[in-house]
C-alpha cells in the first residue's frame, strides 16, 4: 500500500512537472540553443530580423527556406532593414514576392534621393542643374546638411506597397503581428513602433544617420533603431512569442588591417555596442541563423543575388531544428494573395493637407500638379510629391491615400523646412565663358511666404551676375523679376564683321576681337497650362553693347562701338521639357517657344524701328537599346519687320556655353560663325553609354541662314552650312566633362570643343 502511495505521488510529481513545463517560456526551456519538445501543442513563433542595409537582404533568402518548410510566423520584429523586410513579409508579401520587389528597386535613387527631373517645376529644374554644392547658409553661417537624403523616394515606393493595409493603425492587426524598432534622437532611447502609419514607422527604423534625415512620429524625433536595438529578441518575447528565430545580418569586428579608414574606425566604434549585446542575445535565440556577409557592406544593394543566396544557405544548415519547429504547430500558415504588380491608377476624390503653415494649398497643389478630383497614377503622384521636396521647403512630406464612404481621400501632411537661407557653389569652363566659379545665395520667405530671392556671381574670366526673385503661387499666376549681366570676349572672322556694323573700308586683318555685354532686366507673370506646359507674358529692358578695341573709327578713338543700345520689349514664351536628362536625354520631349516684341530702344545705330523675333526649338529623345539612345532636334527662328539692328541677329556656333539672346549652338563652326536675320537648323544626334555615366556620341547638325528665309521659302532648300561632331562625356556631381571634336565641310577646318561643369 505504501509503494502504492509512494508510485502514485511520484507519478502527480511528474504530471505537475511536465504541465509546468509546458508552461514556461522558450528561454527557460532552450538547452544549447536546441528547441525542446516539451513546447504546447501549437507553439507561437517570433521572427526577429536585425538591421545591416544591404546585407539584410539575407533576410529574403533564410525567408524562403522558412516558407518551404511551412513554418508558421505569430510575431515578426525587426530593425532597419530588417523593419523593411519585416513589414512587407508582415502585410502579406511572401518570400519569392520580396525578392522581385528588392530586385527592381533602384536602391541608388532611394539613397541619394535622386528625384525624376520631369516630376520638377521649371523654375526647379534649372536651380538644381546648375549648383555642385548645396549648404545651409542661416545667419549666414554655412552649416552641414542633415543628412544625404530625405528618404522621400522610399516613402513613396513603400507606401505604395503597403496600400490594401494602409487603414491598419495597429500592426498587431496586421496579417502577422508586427512591431520595428527606432532610436529617440534627443536622449538615445529605445522606441517600439507597433501602431501608427507604418511606412511612417518603418521609414523612422530604417532613418540610418547621416544617410536619412531623421523622421518625426507622435512628436518623437528618431533615427535608425540599430543605435538603440538591433535585434529586439526581449520585446518579441514580451509580444508572446514561445519560439524565437533570429537572423542576423548585423556586422562583426574588423581586426587591425581592415581598420584603414576614418569610415571603418567609426563603423568598428558604432558596432561594439551591438556585438556586445549578442553575447547573451544569440545564445537567448532558439534558432540563431547567422549569413556570412562580411565581405559586403551596408550598400552592397548590386550583390544582391549573392547576398541573398547566402541567407537561404546559412537557413538551410539550421533546416533540422527549423522542420522541428513546424513539427510543433498544428495550424499552417495562411495564405495571402498579393500581385507584387501593382496597378497604377489611382482615383482621388478628397485631398486633405495638413501641416502647412507659411505654405498655401494652392502652392502645394501647383506643386504636385494635382487637383481633386482626378484620375491619376500612383507614378504620377510620387513626382508630384517628388517635386514638392525639391523645393527644400518641406523637411518631411507624409502621404496616404484610405477609403472613405466619398471615395478616395489623399491625406498629406507636411513638415516645413525652418531653413531658409542657402549657400552654393560650382565650377565652369567651356571654350567662350572660359573658367568660372559660381557662388550663389538663396534667401526664401524674404518678403511673403511663397517667394525665393536668388543672387548668382559668377567669378572668372568675364564677371557675370543673375538675380532672381519669385513669388510661386502654384496653380495661379507665378511672378517673377530677373537682372543678369552677362559678357565675354571673342576673337571673329572678318568675314561677319558686317554682323555688327559696317566695317572699315581698309584693313589687312583676318579677325577682330570683339566685346560682347549684355545687361537685362524683366519682370513676368506664369502659370501652368494642362498641368505639363509652363506659359509666361512679361516685359523687359535691354542694354546692349557691343565693341572692338582691335581698330578705332579714327585715329583717336580707341575702340570701335557696334551697338550701345537701349532697348524695350514685351515677350511670351511655352515651354514643354520632359527630357529625363538635360545633358544626355534618353528619352522624353522638349519644346520651347519665344516671342519678343521690340517696342523702344535709344537707337545708338540710328536705324531702328519696331521688330519682333520669333524663335523655337523641339526635341525628341527616344532609347534604341538598353544602352543606345537617339536624339532629334529641330530649331527656327526669324525676324519680323523692317529693321536696321543686326546686334540682334541670330549668331550660329560653338557648344558648351549658357546661350542668351539670339545666340545658337551648331558643331562645325567656332562661335558667331554664321550670321543670319532667320536661319533653319536640324541636329541628329546618337549616344551611347558604354558604362555608367560615360557616353561617347556623334552628331550630325545642318542649316540655312540668311534673310526672310520663310517668307522665300529658302529655308526648304539643300542645307548651305553642316557639320559633324563625336564626343565623349561623363556626368560627375559637379556637372558633365564634355569633350567635342567638330568639322564642317564647307571651311575644311575642324573645331575642338571643352566643357566641364553646369552651364550657367
């Protein structure tokens, strides 16, 4: 009886125990990081993904074995990169869908934040191709920029991906629970995301310093979650997780040798924090899954095929303890069908902007070039986002897009910029301007909220200034005023001596040198039309001057002037550009229309009367291969009227310079080489990048020019000026190095052509 007693008690003991068991969490129970069997029936699995850039596209690969397996994810959490991952496996992406997705992004354009050109305003477009430094320049003292980009080309492509979840406030509603993790910038705690917008959140994980500005949620300001947690094992725990797989794709210590660089002393510096924590964070994970990836780095993104591999490799050696792990759930994991194509089009019917303060609506809408409601595209909204970070006014643009019982609402809220005054800077050469160094300040909201105030000097060999003030109003009419002194000297043929007056009757002289200023003065009003064209009506005074100290009229007089004219006009313009480059287009088209109307002028020449000079220039690039592209240029324009002026002229040749007035660009001659009241131009042009940012190009261009060339007709006759060019360029942040060797048939001469830097 008392055996009895005593088998009976020990067998209680043993069932207590083994209920206890049951019990207890997955790190009580883990012996040698060995899952044990004694788990609950249907055991709850925590997926933890640490942060490393590119090397958290080893997350992809041990994904993959994860799903082939058939193991079922309850919690993902993850860090950086691994936030990323995490939150599209989380919203219902699967493993093979992550990897198109990552494949077809252009990681380059979401780092540098390299926005599409045809997405900016014009006024946009030609600020940014025309500075190589950009500096905060408050109190006029340069500072640093926050960071290398906005990480506003990532947003946008995130948000568009996470779209059928975007009414989900709390991830732990979301398909698999989800939760990242961030850095309180102000105090350097840790911050856990698992409610909220969660391209917001995931953006504020994935905020690596100095690459990504930080990003304000709930009044937080944060950065990368690896500066606080990288591997947040304890918090997928405390979310209910009994089993814990971890892949870590965090680096490891350089030793002496490696330790070379400035970058990699403080990338071993930044690391010892995290290292050290997964002395106890490894060991606590059931199955620690560790790629080899420290031959890469955090932009390794042009590896991803081997980085990849070598997830689903390092997943595939733990494949045993994985296949127990499934062997423990009872329920599969479900099935979600997500097209990684997602449809373009788009419907808004509300719009909804918060956020601004010194910024209108209308402003913001011109912007975006978008009114509700419309019908757009998601591609068509992301420049238009696109183009309202250009500006620099805005620090952050949040965007979403929900379903309401009204339709479609877009709800944007944006962070205005407290920065309003820039410094820049860029350097120039070419073979008419000659060297130049172009310092710029910017000072915005000088006098209303929506203006910009710009002051460009040029220092170099010809002193050359622009000042701009703008009032952008968006939708309604923009205004403008601009002054610019530009000039340069050049030495001419004889031959177009005539080109500005008449020439001395006996000279033994074969070219002349000749001063060329101009100093202009408009004002003009803009606005948009069908959302594409830019329109524009305005006035403006000219002075004009032009001499040579290569002869004197008499014996006394020192100089021979042309013109030191006066002169005032009212002018409209339409422009269309949709160029993807401005330097080497692949594709898109360009349109510019111009009208000056000649009213007044002093008449230095005695010879004036009203005239008016129509010009336009069309182009249409079009890719022939991946790497092939092909150019068509046509351009025009004439006189109308009777007048003695011939300053005003149109003046042929050259290349590489910041044309104004009536000067035209053709390969073959020198500059000012053809002369002509009207002329006719086309220009075919082949390019062909042999490798990133390098481009050797040929070009063929011809002419006619001469007087009343649409009113004869003769402008349809054989071409009477052509010539040839090949060239080799390289785009650089400073601005492209071009490189033109020309020839004309009809002078038998060739032409050497160099330009480094923006034109400006």
């Amino acid at each position: 009886m008392r055996n009895t007693k005593q088998t009976f008690l020990l067998l209680s003991v043993l069932i207590l125990l083994q209920a206890i068991t049951g019990l207890v969490s997955a790190q009580e129970i883990q012996i040698n990081n060995n899952v044990n069997d004694s788990l609950p029936n249907d055991v709850k699995v925590g997926l933890v993904l640490s942060g490393g850039g590119a090397k958290g596209l080893a997350h992809i690969g041990a994904l993959k074995v994860i799903e082939e397996i058939g193991i079922r994810i309850d919690y993902i959490g993850g860090t950086s990169m691994g936030a990323i991952v995490g939150a599209l496996y989380a919203s219902g992406y699967n493993a093979k869908q992550l990897d198109s997705i990552f494949r077809a992004a252009d990681f380059d354009a979401f780092i540098q934040d390299e926005l599409p050109r045809q997405a900016k305003t014009f006024y946009e477009r030609e600020d940014a191709e025309k500075y190589a430094v950009t500096l905060p320049f408050d109190d006029f003292k340069i500072d640093l920029p926050k960071s290398l980009s906005k990480g506003q080309n990532f947003y946008n492509q995130f948000s568009r991906y996470t779209q059928h979840v975007n009414r989900i406030r709390n991830f732990d509603s979301l398909p698999i629970p989800f939760f990242c993790m961030a850095t309180n910038i102000e105090n350097g705690s840790q911050v856990l995301l698992d409610k909220g917008y969660l391209p917001e959140a995931v953006s504020a994980s994935g905020a690596l310093p100095s690459v990504f500005s930080p990003v304000e949620v709930d009044g937080i300001l944060m950065t990368d979650g690896g500066v606080a947690n990288n591997y947040p094992i304890k918090e997928i725990k405390a979310k209910g997780a009994e089993i814990v797989i971890g892949i870590d794709v965090q680096d490891s210590l350089m030793d002496r040798k490696e330790l070379n660089s400035v970058t990699n002393i403080m990338l071993q510096i930044s690391n010892f924090r995290t290292i050290n924590d997964m002395k106890t964070k490894a060991p606590a994970t059931d199955v620690y899954i560790k790629p080899a990836i420290e031959k890469f780095s955090v932009i390794s993104f042009d590896q991803a095929d081997e980085i990849i591999a070598n997830g689903e490799k390092a997943a595939f050696a733990k494949y045993e303890k994985l296949k127990r792990i499934k062997q423990m759930q009872q329920q599969s994991p479900q099935k979600f069908k997500i097209e990684t194509t997602v449809s373009d089009s788009l419907d808004i019917d509300i719009m909804s902007i918060t956020g601004n303060d010194a910024y209108t609506r209308s402003y913001i809408l011109g912007k975006l070039k978008l009114q509700s409601p419309a019908k757009t595209t998601y591609t068509k909204l992301n420049e238009g986002i696109n183009n309202l970070s250009a500006t620099g006014n805005f620090d952050r643009i949040s965007h979403r897009i929900i379903n309401t019982d009204n339709g479609n609402a877009l709800l944007l809220n944006v962070k205005e910029s407290e920065n309003k005054m820039l410094f820049r800077f860029a350097l120039h050469y070419d073979d008419l301007l000659k060297t130049a160094a172009l310092v710029n300040v910017t000072r915005k909201r000088l006098l209303v909220n929506n203006d910009v105030f710009s002051v460009d000097v040029a220092l170099g060999d010809n002193i050359r200034y622009n000042i701009d003030y703008y009032i952008d109003k968006g939708y309604y009419w923009s205004i403008g005023l601009n002054s610019r002194y530009y000039k340069f000297g050049r030495s001419i043929d004889i031959d177009v001596l005539d080109q500005f007056g008449e020439p001395p009757t006996t000279t033994d002289i074969n070219s002349f040198n000749v001063d060329y200023r101009d100093f202009t003065t408009s004002i003009y009003f803009e606005t948009l039309l069908k959302q594409t064209f830019s329109f524009g009506v305005g006035a403006e005074y000219k002075r004009l001057q032009i001499f040579s100290n290569t002869f004197g009229e008499e014996e006394d007089t020192p100089r021979t002037v042309f013109d030191d004219s006066d002169y005032y006009s009212v002018f409209g313009y339409l422009k269309l550009d949709t160029y993807d480059n401005k330097y080497f287009p692949t594709k898109g088209f360009l349109f510019e229309g111009d009208v000056h109307g000649y009213l007044l002028s002093s008449d230095f020449t005695n010879s004036f009367n009203q005239f008016s000079i129509a010009k336009a220039n069309f182009g249409y690039a079009t890719p022939l291969s991946d790497r092939l592209s092909f150019n068509l240029g046509l351009e025009a324009g004439t006189k109308i009227g009777n007048t003695g002026v011939s300053s005003l002229d149109f003046l042929l040749g050259g290349f590489g310079a910041k044309m104004v007035n009536n000067f035209i660009p053709f390969y073959g001659y020198d500059f000012i080489g053809i002369t002509g009241e009207s002329f006719a131009k086309v220009l075919v042009h082949l390019d062909y990048e042999l490798f990133n940012k390098n481009h050797l190009n040929a070009s063929i261009n011809y002419a006619n020019a001469g007087s009343k060339l649409f009113s004869t007709g003769d402008w349809l006759s054989s071409p009477e000026f052509s010539g040839y060019a090949l060239g080799y360029g390289v785009e650089t942040f400073a601005g492209p190095i071009q490189i033109k060797y020309t020839y004309s048939p009809e002078v038998k001469e060739s032409q050497w052509f160099f330009s480094v830097g923006f034109w400006f």
